[in-house]
C-alpha cells in the first residue's frame, strides 16, 4: 500500500520500483484507467498518486474504481 501524503509525488516510488512506469512528475502510469491497473502485474493505483493533486472526492472515486479493479482481478 502506497499512502499519499503532501501534494508531490515521493521520487523513493519510481527510484525503488523501476517496474513501475511513471510520468516526469512522478505520477504513476495505468494500462487501464477503468480499473485503476498499473502496469506492473498486480499493481493498483488511484488518487494523488495519479491524478497528482485534485480534490478529496477526485481521489475518493480514484480509490474506488482501483478496489473494483482489484475485486474483479480477484474474482478470476
């Protein structure tokens, strides 16, 4: 779990997790948006994190739609 606090991306994310693809701000990249999937196997992500800094309710529906993406890889 990645916890989000300050309005900037953490560099320790993308400097430790090469496999994880980010932006130049740090933001973490999805293969799909529908379901929050990075693009590291098993990876989910949503929030500051890859909006970068946005309102509470922007992050809160970034949070859902990567635990429904989560639900789902589970279901298979």
């Amino acid at each position: 779990m990645l916890v989000a606090i300050g309005n900037g991306s953490n560099p320790l994310i993308s400097n430790t997790t090469p496999e994880l693809s980010v932006d130049k701000k740090g933001h973490i990249l999805l293969e799909d948006a529908t379901a929050n999937k990075t693009f590291m196997e098993k990876v989910y992500a949503g929030g500051d994190i890859v909006l970068g800094a946005a309102t509470v309710i922007l992050a809160m529906g970034e949070g859902r739609r990567a635990a429904a993406g989560i639900n789902e890889f589970l279901k298979k």
